[in-house]
C-alpha cells in the first residue's frame, strides 16, 4: 500500500465542500499561484515552519541539530533548506512549537481511521471526506487508494485539485469520487502562466474530460482582486461553466491573505504583497454577474 505525504487533517471542515467534512491535505503541487494560501502544500517534501513570535530564544533547537542549523528568531533560509534533513529534532526540542515539521507520512489506513472518526456528522449533514493540497492528484496512487477506502465504508468523496494531472490519473481517481472540487483561476493562457507559472490547457482540457464523463463538479473561482476579478474572465468562466452540464455550480472564493504570513514564515517570496481581501459589496456583485450568465453560483462552497 502506498502511503501519503500529509500535512494537514482538518476536521468539522464547511468550507470543502458539502456538509461537514474532514479536509486531508496531501503536500506537493505543480503550481506556484502568487496568491497561495497553503504554501506548505508546495514541496512534495516535509519542511520546517517557524513562528518566530512564538520563539523565545533558549538555543534548544541548536543544541540538538546535527548541522547547527537553525537560527533563534528566524525562519529556516534557503540555504538552510538544502541542508537541512528535516530530522525534526529541533521541532521536538522546542519548548514552545515555534519550529514545527509540516508534512508527515501516513498510510491510508491512517487517514481512514481519522476519517472514520465523524461519520455521525457526515451522515447527519451530508458531508464526508475532501483530499485537498497542495495538489492531491500529485499523488495519485495513494489518492485513489484512500478514495476507494473510505467511499467503500460509505464515506461520501471529494477531491479538490487544481486540476494539473496527466488526465489517465485523473480519470482513475475519478472512478472513485464523488465530486470534484475543480479551481478554474483564469482562461486567459498568458495570464495563467504569469500567476501560477503553467500554461492552463491540460487543466481545461482535463475539467472536460471530466464534464464528459459527467462527474459532479462544483468549479472554484478563487477571486483575487486585480488578477482575475474583472468582468471578462468571470463572464467567460461561468460560460465554461454553463457549456459543461455535470458542472452543478461556480463557489467564487474571496482572497485570504492568511498564506502571505505562512509564506515568510517558510522563507517563500510573497509574490503579491499588496493584495487585499475583496469586501462583501464586491463578491456580491461577482456573483450577480456569474449569475446572470444562467448558472447556479455561491460565495464560498
Ligand atoms: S530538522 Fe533536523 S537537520 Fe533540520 S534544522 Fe531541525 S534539527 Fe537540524
Ligand atoms: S528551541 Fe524554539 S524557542 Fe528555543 S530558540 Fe529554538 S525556535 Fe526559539
């Protein structure tokens, strides 16, 4: 059985689709979007988060890494990164979790036991299980393993990926899913390079894949303000949306800046730094013009 990179399991989740569900984030994502709010989903690899308020400078972390590495008060540098074996050693001595190791292997009969857990919950509101990222089809093969665990013990499946995989993964994943949570950033190709660094035709191409197949998918907007907020792009992706009949609705997610703190706290570049959280006013009006375009549509979901 293969098992998972993990770095996160979120229970009494209702933002990962329907009901409550648990959210298992696997690490790594083909991806670099300027706006990323789970940078720890990046690297494929575990990696070291520091907190540096938290740190209280007692030189624990230095006493016990076989590199001297980490330095009180600051996050893990690049060069630091490279060397560094992710021993979790400092993270241990730490008395007060300043240093944590984010990203940890587990089989999937791991994650089916936490799973387990909230299957009253599921059941009395229609939730279940999202594997989230990162991007969880970057591992496939433990993907579809833990999907076929839990949705044979009757655990509703969802999947919210970014949509870059070879599409033979996908469409094995997808016998085994429920509903696709499916990000749809721009349509635009030179603007999706210039934000998330790939070009977007495997992902279009694989969202009809998808269509075709008729999986359930409720596609995912995030709503970046001066990125992809204006009229043309929403206009054209609620068209997309509205060409593709298994696609049950467009969920506009406004802009977290909570991944700009996690991004300095990994040493990661904060591409976009003056962004700001889109107001209600403004998510209310996106949704009346997605609307408009005759396909159902949320704030958030
Ligand atoms: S994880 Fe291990 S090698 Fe890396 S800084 Fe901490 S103690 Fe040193
Ligand atoms: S062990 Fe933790 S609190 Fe102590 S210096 Fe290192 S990071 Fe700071």
């Amino acid at each position: 059985m293969p098992r998972g990179q993990v770095f996160n399991i979120q229970r009494f989740s209702v933002h990962d689709g329907p009901g409550i569900r648990t959210a298992v984030f696997l690490k790594g994502c083909p991806l670099d979007c300027a706006w990323c709010h789970n940078p720890e989903g990046i690297s494929p690899r575990p990696e070291i988060l520091m907190t540096p308020s938290r740190c209280i400078g007692c030189g624990e972390c230095v006493a016990v890494c076989p590199h001297d590495l980490p330095i009180p008060h600051r996050s893990p540098s690049a060069e630091d990164a490279e060397h560094c074996l992710v021993c979790g050693a400092c993270a241990e001595a730490c008395p007060t979790e300043a240093r944590q190791v984010v990203g940890r292997p587990m089989s999937v009969g791991e994650v089916v036991e936490v799973v387990l857990k909230d299957r009253i919950f599921y059941d009395d509101s229609g939730g279940g299980v999202t594997f989230s990222g990162g991007e969880p089809l970057q591992q496939s093969g433990f993907l579809r393993a833990a999907l076929e665990a839990c949705q044979s013990r009757g655990i509703h499946t969802a999947v919210d990926t970014c949509g870059l995989a070879p599409e033979e993964d996908l469409l094995s994943v997808a016998e085994v899913t429920d509903l696709f949570l499916f990000d749809v950033k721009m349509l635009d190709d030179s603007r999706h390079r210039r934000y998330t660094g790939v070009s977007n035709r495997q992902i279009l191409a694989n969202l009809k894949a998808l269509g075709r197949r008729g999986q359930r998918i409720w596609m995912r907007v995030p709503v970046i303000p001066g990125v992809n907020d204006d009229a043309e792009n929403l206009e054209a992706t609620a068209e997309l949306a509205a060409s593709i009949p298994s696609v049950e609705r467009v969920c506009l997610l406004p802009y977290h800046p909570l991944g700009e703190s996690k991004s300095k706290r990994l040493d990661r570049d904060v591409s976009l730094p003056d962004l700001h959280a889109p107001t209600p006013g403004e998510m209310q009006n996106l949704l009346e013009m997605v609307e408009a375009v005759g396909v159902a549509a949320s704030i958030g979901g």
